[in-house]
C-alpha cells in the first residue's frame, strides 16, 4: 500500500521496510500492520491534538510527573510551547506506560520505539497467526469467561502495583491471543498515587470488565473487586500475588466523638490563649 506521510520517516530511517495494511482508525490513532525486517509489528500513528478531543485529558493527566521542570512550567501555562509539551507529553504516555508494565508482567504489547508521534510495537495474533481480535468480538464460554476475568483483574492488580490504572478499560481496549487477554491503549494511563480520580478509574475499570464477562458467567456479577483492590491498594498490602475474595465489607466502627470533641476543645483553648497574649502584649504597648 502507499506509505502514509506520518510513516514515511521511519521508512526512511530503515525503522519500517514495508507498509502492509491499515488495521484501524479511530479518535485518537491509526494503526498499521507493518514489517520491521523480519518482524511483523504495528505502527501506532497518533492523531495531532487538533484532529482529536481533550475535553477529557486534564483529569488523565493530573498527578503526572515531569522530570524537565521548564517542561513542567510551560505546561502549566497556555503558550504555544507549552501547549507543545503537554501534547508531546500526552504522547509519550502510552510507550511509558508499556515499558512499565511489561516489565511489571502485564499482558500489554511490547514497544519497540517512539518516533515523532509513531509508536511501534508487537503485532497481537492469534494461534493461526492472524491479527487477534477484540475481546468484544468473542464469544465466550462460562469456563473462558471466568478464566479471562481472573487474567484481567490479575493484571488490573499488577497495574496498580506498577503505580498506573488504566483509565480506559473495557472490551473495545483488550485483544485476545491464544492465551488470553492482552491490554492496549494506554495514551490515558493515570498515576494511581497522586490523581484526585484514581479509585473511581480503578472501579470503573473493574465494574466494565465484570459487566462484560458477567454476560458469559452472570455469577461474575456478584463479585466485587474494586474496592477491594483498593483498599489493599491505600492499606500498602496490595501485591501481585494477592488473594481477592470479591467482596469488601467497609469500617463502620462508629468514631469515638468523645476523643475527637476533646481535641476541638483543646485546639479551641489554645487559641483562646494565643489571643488573649496577642491582647496582651498589644495593651503592654
């Protein structure tokens, strides 16, 4: 097929040898079926910030670090530098997160390079060496359904340890090869400490995934791990190897109002006292 323009660079770099087929197109990103010598890959092109909407991307991007403090400061303004850094900072978000959670053990696509809003990576397939399909286009046994949860919210876990949340998960962001689930689109990705959303990204998350497989095994639809992983999650007890039960049974020890009515008497006569000195030494003037 003919070169796309995005991808003519990386061609001309000898990172591509061959354009093979355009797999999809959607709000954010094209996404090409390439060959890298031997490789068979796909190339992520990702859309500029004016062909897409960020009406979304403020509450993703909150608690997200950046190591370049003049980057940090230009971002935090609305020049055109910095509007420069913060999209070329939204774009990097994804690779960064594949890096991290693939060496955390998540079932993502191993990157292979970020070039000028180009991300390559592993091309999913199938066991007939096709390109695997979404998990929404799969129709599930009970056993698969149950066994394709427990991967999911396994990696969901191995996320949140590696610090992220995906923010976006649901049937349309998960491939499935022959052994199971594998997480893609990651440009949302959140950093699970310092983002104000981060738990209603991580039930979010977890409610679409038991919705969908709930479909297959409606017993799934009892369960409730979100809550329960973030609890463990905020007691620092959350692991890879963590034992869920699907339930969650809150604290509702009532609080001792006693206790806390002592402390707000105590902090009130402290500040009686620290006016009545500021009285005073006023007077004593």
């Amino acid at each position: 097929m003919k070169i796309p323009k995005r991808l003519q660079p990386l061609v001309d770099d000898g990172m591509v040898d061959e354009v093979i087929t355009q797999l999809m197109s959607g709000k954010e990103a094209q996404v090409f079926v390439v060959r890298c010598g031997e490789h068979v890959r796909c190339a992520k092109v990702f859309k500029e910030a004016k062909q897409r909407s960020f009406k979304q991307a403020v509450q993703y991007q909150e608690g997200r670090k950046v190591r370049n403090s003049r980057r940090a400061r230009a971002m935090s303004k609305k020049t055109r530098y910095g509007q420069k850094e913060q999209e070329q900072a939204w774009l990097s978000a994804e690779v960064d997160a594949l890096y991290q959670l693939s060496a955390a053990g998540v079932r993502v696509p191993q990157p292979h390079g970020f070039v000028d809003g180009v991300l390559l990576m592993d091309l999913i397939q199938d066991a007939e060496g096709d390109v695997a399909p979404r998990l929404d286009e799969v129709a599930l046994t009970p056993e698969q359904a149950r066994a394709y949860y427990a991967q999911v919210i396994a990696d969901v876990v191995r996320m949140l340890c590696a610090g992220l949340i995906h923010g976006d998960l649901s049937p349309f962001n998960v491939l499935v090869d022959d052994q199971g689930p594998v997480i893609i689109d990651l440009p949302q990705a959140v950093n699970a400490a310092s983002n104000n959303s981060a738990q209603s990204m991580l039930q979010r998350d977890v409610d679409n995934m038991r919705r969908y497989f709930g479909q297959y095994a409606p017993e799934l639809l009892k369960v409730d791990y979100g809550k329960e992983i973030w609890h463990l999650y905020e007691e620092g007890e959350l692991h890879p190897e963590a034992r869920l039960t699907g339930t969650f049974e809150p604290d509702i020890t009532d609080a001792d109002v006693s206790d806390l009515m002592a402390v707000i008497e105590a902090t009130k006569e402290e500040e009686e006292e620290r006016l009545a000195r500021e009285r005073a030494d006023r007077e004593e003037d």
